[in-house]
C-alpha cells in the first residue's frame, strides 16, 4: 500500500463586505518526513515588532453579515509600506470593537479574519477581488471602519469506488482556475481540502462564493492475480463526476454561506506502474542509501501542498526503483547531503525530474543533484552612492518557477542571509535552482532604475544559476525619482465613483509576465484616488474596472483584451500622470 504524507503552507483567505470599506511555499518530503515551510522567520538582528511608532489611529467593529451579530475575537492586521514590514495586530472584543493606535501616517490595508466566516480585506467587496488602500495622516483617527463577516460556503458529498463502494480517506478539494505560473490552471482554493469518513462523506469548508472543480485522490494500491498475471492497480485524481482529465469536470457554484450537496462520485482505477533509473550526486557518486520519493505538487498563489506517493532506496550503483504508483503527474525528488570540494566540509544537494504516469512502467529517470546557485553583486543608486534609506529596508529574491526548483519550490527563511543588504551595500542571494528573475522589496518612494549583468539589462529577465554556480556582479541600480499616475474613476455620465479596479500596462506585450514591473494594479482609497508608483518609464496603457480578480492582470492573453478600451500614457523619468477613467464594466 502506498505511503501518504501532506505538506500544507498556506497564506490565503478569501471574502465579505467591507462598510466604509495578501497573505508560502513549503519544502519537499525528503527521507520519508515532512518538512513545512512559510513565512522567513524573523531575523534576531532586525527592529522588535512596533518600535515605529506614530500618532495616527484607526478604530472600527467586525459583524456577522447575516445577523448584525458583534463577532469577538476577530483579528485584524494592518500593514503599509510605512511600516517596514512590522504589521500591526489586534483582536476584537465582546462589543466586536477594535482599535489599532500609534500607527505611522501612511497607506494601510486591513485584513480580517474569524473562525467560521470568510477573510476580508478592507474596501472587498467581491470574491477574490483586492481590498482598498486606507490613507491616514499624522494624529489622524478613522473611525467606523466596519467589517460584516459573510459565513464560509461549503460543498459537501461522497466518494466511492468504481462499483459504488465507500472510500475512505480519500483526500477532497475544491479546485478554482485562475492563472498561476505562466498558464491558466487549476489550483486548490478554501484551505487544505478535506478527508472523507467511513462512510465516504466529505466536507469542503471554508469557500468564498463562487464557481470549483471538485477532485478527490486516493494513493491506495492493490495486487489481484487474473489467468495466473499479478496486476497492481490504483487510483487516479479523479474530477466530479467521474472523469480523470479535469476539461471532462463538471462545475459546481456556491453562493455566499450555502452548500452545495450531493457531490457524489466514483474514483477511477488504472494500472499502477514502477518508475526506476538511476540517482548520483554532482560529482557522479552514487547516492547510496538516499530516499527517492515521489510525490504529488499542488500549487497556488501563496500556497503549495505535496504529498508522496511512493519511496525507493538508491542502491550501491546508484539504482533504485518505486514500486506500485497510481496514474498521475508527479515529480521524482532526491535530496542528500554529500561531501564538498572544499576538504571537511558537506553541501546539500537536489534532484527532480517530472513524470506522467499512465499505466506503464516508467524506467530510466536519471537524477543527478546539484547545489543551488547564487546571485551575487551589489545595490548603489544613479551616482553610485548608496541610497539613503537604511539597507535593512531593502531585501532581494529570486523568483522563479516551482517546476524548477527541485525542491518542489522557493524555500524562504532556508538561509536567513539570502538576499539581506550588507553593510557594504553587497547581496547574495542563495539556493537558485533553475532560471530566475531577481526582484526586491524596497521603502515607499524608491524603484529599481535598471539592473545590469556584463552590461545588459536584466530586470525582466531570468538567470540560469546552475548548481554550485555564482552569477557575481550584478549591478542594481536604485532612484528616489520615481514615476507616479493618479486619479478618479468615473461612471458613462462623467459622475465620481469611488470603487473598482485600475491596471496600468506596458503597451509592449513582451513586458507582461507573472511578476512584471512595467504592470501595477491599485484601488481607490476612502477619498476614490488611486495611486501608482513605480513603474519604470516608458509608454503605458491604463483601465479602470468594476471588477478583476486578484492577480488577473498576470495574464497576457487577459491584457490583450483591455488594449482596445485602455488610454495611453507616457511615462518619464519621476513623471507623473493624472487619469480620470471610466469604469468599465
């Protein structure tokens, strides 16, 4: 029987309505354990929580949406590029009041969140959809900043074998589309999903409004002998109502606190295979005694989960074989500490190789691991001096794709060091596997000018950071002359509205990619102004809409539908633009 295991990190929450009115990735299951990863963990070195301090405050109460009821105990965040990374957090009390005092002058969002009722961020007023900025100044207090709390949805059902039987532990989620990683894909949404019982019930909680796939797997196998052949089955990720390709799926809609019931349906069996090949370290030594495993990857925006599907023990020669895995995609992953170069010295090393299984078994996947990479150089501003914010303020990354990284993706607060500014103004950013575009977190009213390696730009384009490699030199050049474009919306009679969505875009397609800087979104705050800053000179498009799905302008082809109804605009250095747009439905 195959084993199972879950590695859940989860950073996101969902909906309700706002009166007045985005929170990892984990690690892979190496050796047969579970490692979970998340946020970065505070560095011992950095400013305690709340030493920056103000005169403004903002105060407010959570309710349920349906009755009016105070909500206690509800929590809320606060957070603005004014405070440097130190969010602010309360609880409500029994009056479901709050109160939030010292904050610095600046641009806030709110998130709120309880036990039985959906995530809401300030200004949210659709599923998915970004909260508004809330501008505050210096001795300033906001009042009523209400919250009414819808209560979660549900989906509920029952899954069962192939002649009707009851399954249980059969792992159950509610699957949305949105595009994630280059392409339009299904990612899990409402949490970790859900076990069935005994009796093949499930429950999916904690699920805004809207339109899931729902998917269950089952990692069982078993051996029958038939005419004196033994055969190993088991169970693919199978899609309601019945069908193992999720295009086959059929949708199912839940409206705001309803449940969608009788979601029942029957696992689909196929032939498991063995998947077998070879696994060394860089140096070509054998990985002897090292787990091979193979597991499952579901990721999302701010989310990943895994689960393995079968181990293997690597041989003297390096061989190793996993016996009985059950139709799917999966990845094979090794990991190993090995001897370094250096004398006396080890280094962590990774493998994985993706793989399709379909009944058939699969036979000489080769993994040679690798060290990560790094990127190396140093931050100046446009005279080559260093910027005049403190370097703390400043962190770099590599951002790149879970399909690269064996790993099973970016593992933050692995090297605590990585990518921290030094007091020469020098970064190294460590453990890069695969292609990576280099980004950095900086102080409000600062952006990127350019970033040069062996004389080329380099902003919006990946580094190949091969095993054990150092990309040294890298030049990120900073300015204080940042760009910035304003203004109100307006409804088809020229009236002021105070809700909705701006995206402004490169005009150039080739500019618009997952993580972009030449493409920012931005609400209105309590005033209706919205506000852009930062994005790189040059020619640009801009819309306002009624509605957009968080992370929808990461789309090309979506952009490309906004390019007839969008105005133009240029962008010069510390240029600033004024826009009144019409919303658009």
């Amino acid at each position: 029987m195959a084993s199972r295991a879950f590695v859940v990190v989860l950073a996101l929450g969902a909906l309700g309505v706002a009166s007045g009115a985005a929170p990892a990735y984990g690690q892979p299951v190496f050796g047969g354990q579970q490692i979970i990863g998340g946020q970065p963990p505070r560095d011992p070195r950095a400013a305690p929580v709340n030493t920056i301090k103000g005169t403004a405050s903002i105060k407010g109460r959570v309710m349920a949406a349906d009755t009016g009821r105070p909500l206690r105990r509800a929590r809320i965040i606060v957070n603005a590029p004014e405070l440097f990374g130190e969010n602010r957090t309360t609880s409500t009390g029994a009056d479901g009041r709050y109160e939030l005092k010292d904050l610095p002058a600046g641009r806030y969002t709110l998130t709120v969140s309880r036990s039985g009722y959906l995530q809401l961020r300030y200004g949210q007023r659709r599923p998915l959809e970004q909260g508004k900025p809330l501008q505050i100044a210096d001795k300033e207090t906001v009042s009523d900043i209400d919250f009414a709390l819808l209560r979660m949805s549900l989906i509920t059902g029952r899954v069962t074998d192939e002649v009707g039987e009851a399954i249980a532990d059969a792992q159950v989620f509610a699957m949305r589309s949105t595009y994630f990683e280059g392409r339009r894909r299904l990612v899990p949404a409402g949490g970790p999903g859900g076990r069935t019982d005994d009796a093949g019930q499930f429950r999916l909680l904690g699920l805004a409004p809207g339109t899931y796939y729902v998917m269950a797997m089952m990692r069982d196998s078993w051996t029958v002998v038939e005419n004196g052949v033994e055969q190993t089955f088991g169970y693919a990720p199978t899609y309601f109502p019945g069908f193992m390709n999720a295009s086959d799926a059929r949708r199912v809609t839940v409206g705001v606190g309803q449940e969608a019931s009788n979601i029942d349906f029957g696992l689909m069996p196929g032939r498991a295979a063995d998947i077998s090949g070879t696994a060394t370290d860089s140096r070509g030594r054998p990985l002897e005694g090292q787990t091979v495993n193979v597991v499952q990857e579901m990721r999302g925006p701010g989310m990943m989960m895994m689960m393995s599907s079968g181990q293997g023990r690597v041989s003297a020669d390096g061989s190793f074989t996993v016996k009985n895995v059950s139709p799917g995609e999966y990845k094979v992953q090794v990991g190993a500490s090995t001897e370094g170069r250096i004398p006396d010295t080890r280094v962590q090393e990774a493998a994985a190789v993706p793989v399709s299984v379909n009944s058939v078994n699969i036979e000489g996947v080769s993994l040679m691991t690798s060290t990560g990479g790094a990127i190396s150089g140093y931050v100046s501003t446009e005279s080559g001096a260093p910027p005049t914010f403190p370097r703390d303020r400043m962190r770099l990354a590599a951002r790149l794709s879970g399909d690269a990284d064996p790993r099973a993706g970016p593992r933050p607060g692995l090297n605590t060091d990585s990518g921290r500014v030094k007091d020469d103004w020098s970064f190294a950013v460590t453990d890069v596997f695969g292609p990576a575009r280099l980004r950095a977190t900086l102080p409000d009213g600062w952006a990127i000018k350019s970033m040069l390696y062996d004389g080329r730009e380099i902003g919006d384009t990946p580094l190949e950071a091969r095993g054990g490699e150092e990309i040294a030199g890298v030049q990120v050049i900073l300015t204080d002359r940042v760009t910035s474009v304003s203004g109100r919306f307006t409804d088809e009679k020229g009236a002021p509205v105070t809700d909705g969505t701006v995206i402004v875009f490169a005009e150039e397609a080739d500019k618009w990619s997952e993580d972009s800087r030449f493409v920012r979104s931005a609400r209105p705050d309590q005033q209706g102004e919205y506000r852009v800053r930062g994005l790189p000179p040059g020619d640009y498009l801009a819309v306002a809409l009624t509605y957009v799905e968080d992370g929808m302008w990461n789309d090309p082809e979506y952009l490309e539908t906004l390019r007839a109804s969008a105005e133009k605009l240029r962008l010069q250095e510390a240029g600033t633009a004024t826009l009144s747009l019409k919303l658009l439905p």
